[in-house]
C-alpha cells in the first residue's frame, strides 16, 4: 500500500545494506583468515620448541609448563574463530616464545660448556691411566679409575645438565683420589729406593772386583 516511489527506495536501500553487509563479512573473512594464519604459524613454531624442553632442570620445565599452557590458549581461540581474541594472543604469544627461545639457547651455551668440561676431565683421565697403568705399583688405582670412568660413560651430550654436572664432579673426585693414592705410593716407596741407591753406590767401587 505504500508509493511505489518509497517501495523502490526501500528496496535499493536495502540492497545496499545487503551489499556492504556481503562487503563487510568478506573482509571479516580475509581479516579473520589471516589472523589465523599467523597464529597458525606461531603455533607451529611454540610446538617445535616444546619439544626441545626435555632437559630435566627446573627452569626449562617451567618454561615447557607455561607454554603449554599459551599453547592450549591459542588452540582454543583458533577453534572459537574469534578474530578479536586470535589478534589479541598474537603479540603475547610471540613474546613468550621468543623469551623461551632465549632462554634455551643461553641454557644449551651452559650446557655445552658444562660438557666440554667433562671432556676435559675424561681426557686428564685417560693421560693419567696411560701414563701409569704398566707400573705395578699403580694397578689397583688405575683400576678404580678405569672403572670411574666406565660408570659415566653413558653420559653425552644429550644427557640432562645436572647429569653432565655430577658425573664431571664424579670424575674429578676419582682423579684426584688416584693422584693422592699414587703420591702416598711414591712416599711409601722414595725411602726405599734411596736406601737400595745407597747400596749400589756403596757397592760400586767393588763390583767389578776379581775375589777369586
């Protein structure tokens, strides 16, 4: 019953609110898609640092705790397709893997050193057993040693850090045990071996006497 005019109107008003509402819901879309996207990708990312949070030192299995946690944040807002809470988790959550990131790799320098380290202190080890093990006086001692070694052999550089710290500290404490025992052997032995040089100095003049 309305004029036709105004019927005309209504409805070219209502196929531009049509249009902008179809124009508004594709760049929703394309905002929404890429939101996601980069989510996505930092998602990827936090997951493939995860699992580079095996050591068992506390520090790194808090870090693992708390991005697991960002991580099932992400997850769900993904999920939920709500563009506002996607782009409000994107900066935070880069954040937080870049400052793990960073802590692992100052971890993993620390580790590697803690590890040369115990190189360092199997190689004084092997010098030492090389240099006395075809004494006779040495045996038991460069056998304790060989078998301290043997019961940190497992230890790599994968093995926890606290694991590569006590099994140096192990070592260390073996060697040192093994340079005391062969410096008491050798004061136990210095008298003795002055005594019998005593001898042959003394018996020196006369050892190439004809007394037949």
């Amino acid at each position: 019953s309305s004029n036709k005019s105004e019927i005309i109107a209504a409805n070219q008003a209502l196929q531009q609110a049509l249009q902008t509402a179809q124009s508004a819901k594709t760049e929703a879309d394309r905002t929404n898609g890429d939101a996601k996207t980069k989510l996505s990708a930092s998602l990827s990312t936090a997951k493939e640092l995860v699992k580079k949070l095996v050591d068992s030192d506390s520090k790194i299995q808090q870090a693992k705790t708390q991005l697991d946690q960002e991580i099932q944040k992400v997850e769900s807002a993904i999920a939920s397709n709500n563009t506002a809470a996607i782009q409000a988790l994107q900066k935070p959550f880069d954040t937080k893997i870049s400052e793990i990131q960073n802590q692992l790799t100052e971890f993993n320098k620390d580790k590697t050193n803690k590890f040369n380290e115990l190189k360092q202190t199997r190689s004084q080890i092997d010098a030492f057993i090389n240099a006395n093990k075809n004494n006779p006086n040495y045996t038991a001692l460069v056998r304790d040693l060989t078998n301290a070694k043997e019961a940190k052999k497992s230890v790599s550089e994968s093995s926890n850090k606290s694991e590569i710290i006590a099994a140096n500290q192990a070592l260390q404490q073996a060697l040192n045990t093994a340079k005391a025992k062969k410096s008491s052997i050798d004061n136990e032995l210095r008298p003795l071996k002055n005594d019998l040089q005593s001898k042959i100095e003394e018996f020196g003049p006369i050892r190439n006497t004809n007394f037949s």
